[in-house]
C-alpha cells in the first residue's frame, strides 16, 4: 500500500498542528504558573510590609516607654530640690 502526496500532506499538516496545540499548552502552563508565583510574591511583600509596621508599632511604643521613664526620673530629680 503506497501513501499519495495528498496523504502525506495530510499526515505532516497534523503533526504541525500537534506541535503547535502542545506549544500552546506549554505557554498557556508557563503563563499560569508565572501568575501563580508573581501572586505568591506580592502575598509576601505583604506579609513583609505587615510585618515590618508592626515592628515599627512596637519600637514606637517601647520608645514612648523608655522617654516615660527619663520623664518620671527627670521630675523626681527635680522635685527634690
């Protein structure tokens, strides 16, 4: 059994065109996946930029204690003379 030309044709036009689908595929998987781990590093730098301001929060809060304190010893040197 002999294959024609047009056969042929055929047979390569539909391996191209299952090459291509599957390119396809591989882009539309690599689009998805970079949109995945772009999301997963915006939730980071969120995290990060949370965290960052609760720190501050708590610096902010342990140096309002710490110039309480100089007040205190200041007015009690004070009230001394």
């Amino acid at each position: 059994m002999t294959m024609g030309i047009n056969e042929m044709q055929q047979i390569i036009d539909s391996m191209e065109s299952t090459v291509r689908l599957q390119n396809r595929a591989r882009a539309e998987r690599r689009a998805r996946k970079a949109e995945q781990e772009q999301k997963e590093f915006k939730e980071k730098l969120m995290r990060a930029a949370v965290s960052k301001m609760e720190a501050d929060g708590m610096a902010a809060k342990v140096k309002g204690s710490d110039d309480a304190v100089q007040r205190d010893q200041l007015v009690g040197l004070l009230g001394g003379f």
